[in-house]
C-alpha cells in the first residue's frame, strides 16, 4: 500500500499548536456543518490536537468521531482535550491517510482541515478518504492557499516569509498552494459531485493581528520549519531572524491586516 512520503513542514512546536487548537468547527469547517446530524459515524483524518474533533463529536452525538492523526504525540493532547470536554464518543488512532486501516463503506463523514498540503500524495489521500466513505456519504476537504495570502502593510520582508515557506514546503513533499487545487485532485480521486467553495480567515484587530504574527515570528525561529529551512539550503538563521522580527513589527502596526483564503470541497459519495 502506499506510504507517506512527504515530511510535515510545521512539526508541533507550541507556536504552530498555539494556531492548531484555536481552530473550531464554526472558524474551520462551517462549509461542513450543515452535512451534519446526529447519529452520523465521522472519520476526522489528521486531527491535531483535537479542537475541530471535538465540536463535530458534539454535533454527531450519540454517533461516533474516529480521529486520527500520524503523531502519536498530538493525538495525546486531543485525548486529553475531548476528557476536558467530558466527550465519549470519540476515539483515537495513528494513521496514515494514504492506507487507512479501516474497511470499506465505515464511516457516513470524512473529514480533512488543513491535511492535503501536506501530504505526498493528495489524490491517493482522497480515493482512500472515498474508499472507507458510505454510499450516500461526504468526504469534505478544506485547505489554505499559501499563493493568495493577503496582507497589509507589505514589507519586503514578509514576500521572503511566503517565498521561502512555499519553498521548504514543496522540497518536504507537500503542496502550499492547494486550496485552488482541491477539486481538481477531488476529479482525479474519482468523485464526480462535488462542490467547491471558498472561505477565509481574516486577522485585523489588534489582538488578531498581534496573536497572529507572534505566532508565525516564533513558528520562522523555533520551529520544525525553521530547522528544515535552514538544513535544506533555503535560507540561514540570520534571514530568519529578519523575517521574524519583521512579524512582530507588522503585528503592532496599527492598520495591519491578514487574509488567509481556503479551498473547500464536499464531495458526494
């Protein structure tokens, strides 16, 4: 079967888990939420640390979530966050999307947020999310597009940032840009309807700004990403340094504002 090849860019530093566990189902997969009834058996494929798990475990109940996730280390924290929310229903695995060790037609809702970019292999991922998919159920996928970040103001340090990430991202395997790719891999998986949307985030307020660009100046320093950037030949902590220091200055300025778009796609079975 095949195996993962792609190397996560982001790793679980605290600076990328400080993102990862403010995500919900209202702020992450809202294009979802109207697919969603209770009763309905649910497949979370790369659940992090659990957050968006968790409300779709609620909004299912009594049926059942299987999260699963290929860090053994994070899934521990998303147990320890569904106890936190007193859940029941939910269950935990190690998994890899490319082989997922479920029998077919086990699951009404696949679910995926933020997984295919990562990923070697995004339309294998998809014909194993549809392979374990009831007849009559969705696979639902949803993706940030790297290459339509917005923001203001636009120092030339932060068009470094976005160059050398698409860069590093690309040499570990993955693919930045795959929101706008979504239903083209959804096409290649098989499925024949699917809709396709698109939504975004967007950080403006002092505090949303101020949250997001401490969390990515200490994500271009501290984190696996860095590491890699750095082994890989792209850039040297010294650019590094600029690019982190030049977060934290756009973060206090007082008309900053970031656009993150996503690719969505509900895909019928």
């Amino acid at each position: 079967m095949p195996q993962e090849t792609a190397v996560y860019t982001h790793g679980h530093h605290e600076s990328v888990l400080r993102s990862h566990i403010w995500r919900t189902a209202a702020n992450s997969a809202a294009y979802l939420v109207g697919e969603l009834t209770s009763g309905l058996d649910v497949l979370d494929v790369g659940c992090g640390p659990g957050t968006i798990t968790a409300d779709l475990a609620e909004l299912v109940a009594p049926g059942r979530v299987t999260a699963v996730d290929a860090a053994e280390d994070v899934l521990r924290q998303a147990r320890a966050y569904a106890d936190r929310r007193g859940l029941d229903n939910v269950r935990f695995a190690v998994a890899d999307v490319h082989a997922l060790d479920f029998p077919d037609d086990s699951f009404d809702v696949v679910h995926a947020h933020q997984v295919l970019q990562h990923v070697g292999d995004p339309v294998q991922a998809l014909r194993e999310m549809r392979r374990v998919c009831r007849p009559g159920g969705v696979v639902a996928a949803r993706d940030s597009d790297y290459g339509s970040f917005a923001w203001y103001p636009q120092p030339p340090a932060l068009d470094t940032w976005l160059d050398l990430y698409r860069r590093v991202a690309r040499a570990n395997g993955g693919e930045p840009d795959a929101g706008r790719r979504l239903l083209s891999w959804a096409r290649a998986a098989g499925f024949t309807d699917v809709t396709s949307t698109a939504a975004t985030w967007c950080f403006a307020t002092p505090a949303d700004r101020t949250w997001w660009s401490g969390l990515w100046a200490d994500r271009t320093v501290a984190s696996v990403y860095a590491e890699l950037a750095v082994e890989g030949g792209h850039t040297t902590q010294e650019q590094l340094d600029e690019v982190a220091d030049t977060w934290r200055a756009w973060g206090e300025h007082e008309d900053a504002w970031f656009m993150v778009p996503h690719g969505e796609v509900l895909c019928r079975v």
